[in-house]
C-alpha cells in the first residue's frame, strides 16, 4: 500500500511540475537516452500487438507488484491509457529530472487523433537495465 501512494504522489508531481521547474540531466549517457527510448518504445510495440507477457517485462518491479498479472496490467493500460496503447504516432522529447526522477517525454497522437505527452518515470535496476515505473498522461491541445 506504502509502495502505491508513493507512486500517485509521484504521479501527481510529475503531472502538474510546469517544464520550468523541471532540470536536465547532465549526467545520463547517450547509451542511458538511448536504452529508456528503447524500453518505453519496445513496451508501446507490445502494446499494439496485445503481448502483454512482454509488455508487463518492462514494467519496474514495483509496477509489477501492484498489478501481478500482465492481464490485469493490460486491463488497465486499454482503459486508462490509450495514446500509447494504440498510438497513431509518437515523439520522442526531453528527458528530465522531476524531484529525483528520470522522466522521459513523449508526445503521441491517440488512437482518435488526440494529443497527448507522455511523462514516463523510468528506474535504473541493479543488472544495469531501465524499466518503467510510471507513466502520467497529459492532454494536450491541437496545434493550429
């Protein structure tokens, strides 16, 4: 439970911190940026072919341990989070640091061709890997 209400106080930070207070990391390397794309990318791929099996393995343990199942996982990812279930498409953004955090941005057009940014916490594990441990979606108003 403990476990649960740090992750929605996290969530919650890392949905309303304007950019402006946000930081840059200086000291994430190129193959770091390149391993969190990977990982957020490769989770949106299983998404979409409903693999939840792979899917959930890039889930933090954490996650994991809250939803136990990949189904119940996936449960929750078709009905709560749908721009990056089915993405029409998706871009890459800035890469930040948001109370101690990396988050990594991204922009996606939902399946209904709404606007979305992407904030995904990410958590470096101790065999080196990245996995995500959140994701907090923000509606985003069409560009004109």
């Amino acid at each position: 439970m403990r476990r649960l209400l740090a992750a929605l106080a996290l969530a919650a930070l890392v949905a309303a911190t304007p950019v402006c207070a946000q930081e840059r990391p200086a000291d994430v390397s190129p193959a770091d940026r390149s391993a969190i794309e990977a990982v957020i990318a490769h989770q949106i791929q299983a998404f979409q072919r409903d693999d939840g099996d792979t899917a959930f393995g890039f889930a933090s343990p954490g996650i994991q341990g809250l939803f136990i199942t990949p189904e119940r996982f996936m449960a929750m990812v078709r009905e709560g989070y749908r721009p990056v279930y089915h993405p029409r498409s998706m871009a890459f953004g800035d890469l930040l640091v948001v109370d101690g955090h990396l988050v990594q941005e991204l922009a996606v057009i939902g399946p209904d061709g709404s606007p979305h940014l992407a904030r995904y916490v990410m958590e470096h594990e101790a065999d080196g890997t990245w996995r995500i441990d959140g994701c907090v979606l923000v509606a985003r108003p069409p560009l004109s």
